[in-house]
C-alpha cells in the first residue's frame, strides 16, 4: 500500500491555549496511539489533504523532528462543524508482525453485458473492511465486471484472497446488475438500499484486537 509522509513537531503541552495557538498557527493537533504511551504531536493542515481528502487508502509515516520514524493508519478524524477545518486526529501505530484492519476502495474494471442490455448496475459495497498484515495491505480491490449480467451478483466469497480477510459475509453482495425498474417507489426503495450500505463503514484503521482512547475532546 502506498504510504503518505506526514512532517509533525512533538508537543510539550496538550492544554486548551496550546491547542489553540496550533490551529490559529494553521497546524493540526494529533494523536500516535498503540505504542507504549501516546505520543502527541502536530503538523501543518496541508499536510492532511492527501491523506483526508480522497477515496484512496494509505498508510502513514509520522516523521518527527527527533529523527523518529513511525508507521501508522488513520484512526480518527474531528472536523469543525461549521468551517470543516480538521481540528483533531487520532493514529494508530503500525507493527509489521501485527495485522491491521482497514476500509479499502473497490475498483471496477471492464464493461457490463447486463448494462449494456438496459440493466441497472448497483454499487453495494464501494469499500470492504480487510485485516491484513501492514505490508499486505492493497491498495484497492479490482472486481473484474465484463461478464456481469442481467440478474447477476458479485459476492465477498469470489473475491477472497489469501494475503487478507475480508471482514463481510461470503454472501456480501459488493456489486449486482438488476433489470431497470418503471414503478418510482421501486427505484426509491433501491436508492435508499445503496446509500445505506455505503453509509455503514467503520474507521479507516485500527490495529487487531486494539481499541485506541478517544480523542482529546476536552483540547
């Protein structure tokens, strides 16, 4: 998987003032969970926007400027609710020999007979959850579509494979073609199935069996 470098200062105090004089200065104030302690630490907003905003997944290398090099995902995310701005983010340190659960995007590839016919194509699961060791992690999942028909479904169980667990159901239906609907409420109801199944994702990362502490609220 492809890591994003993320350039950040080690801070000496968490209080409220510092907290705040690092987002007036433009800098983020985070979190590196899962090691012996937490470590606290900040970065420049701009340095985020290649990890927070876009659909990819990626892995995090926090370099520090002790000269410390730490591997980490993603954990958890707080933004302001008015401006968006990113006010505070947890991470979760990575080990190689421990296994790491992430959300990693679906790529589809190939043209569908079934659309081509005047079906449907429904994106149920546009991202699945996998455990994997860090250096196993994909980037994205390729389904290969360009022989789903009509009526056909692509499960979980066909995608398996054994550099990772996909945490679904076998019978997790990731993408389907179903045949164009006339009635209004049928379309709506299939609408409101989507958007559900996209809506239902976890975190982007956590190490196995790990749960970090919440993020600092109080800051």
């Amino acid at each position: 998987m492809k890591s994003i470098t993320i350039k950040g200062s080690q801070r000496e105090s968490v209080g409220k003032a510092s907290t705040k004089a690092l987002r007036n200065a433009g800098k983020v104030p985070c979190v590196l969970y899962g090691g012996d302690k937490p470590l606290h630490f900040s970065a420049d907003e701009l340095a985020f926007r290649h990890l927070v905003y876009t659909p990819n997944a990626h892995t995090v290398v926090i370099e520090l400027e002790d000269g410390q090099k730490l591997k980490a995902v993603l954990q958890d995310i707080q933004f302001h609710p008015v401006t968006d701005k990113i006010l505070h983010i947890d991470f979760y340190q990575l080990f190689n020999d421990k296994p790491v659960t992430m959300n990693i995007p679906i790529r589809l590839e190939g043209n569908s007979p079934g659309v081509r016919n005047g079906g449907r194509l429904l994106f149920r699961k546009r991202k699945l959850a996998i455990k994997a060791l860090p250096d196993l992690l994909p980037d994205f999942i390729t389904i290969d579509i360009s022989k789903l028909k009509i009526g056909g479904t692509i499960p979980v169980e066909t995608l398996l494979n054994d550099d990772y667990t996909i945490l679904h159901p076998d019978s997790t239906a990731v993408v389907q073609v179903k045949a164009s609907r006339t009635s209004v409420d049928d379309e709506e109801e299939e609408e409101e199935e989507i958007e559900g199944a996209e809506g239902a994702e976890g975190t982007e990362g956590a190490a196995e069996g790990a749960e970090a502490p919440a993020a600092e609220a109080k800051e």
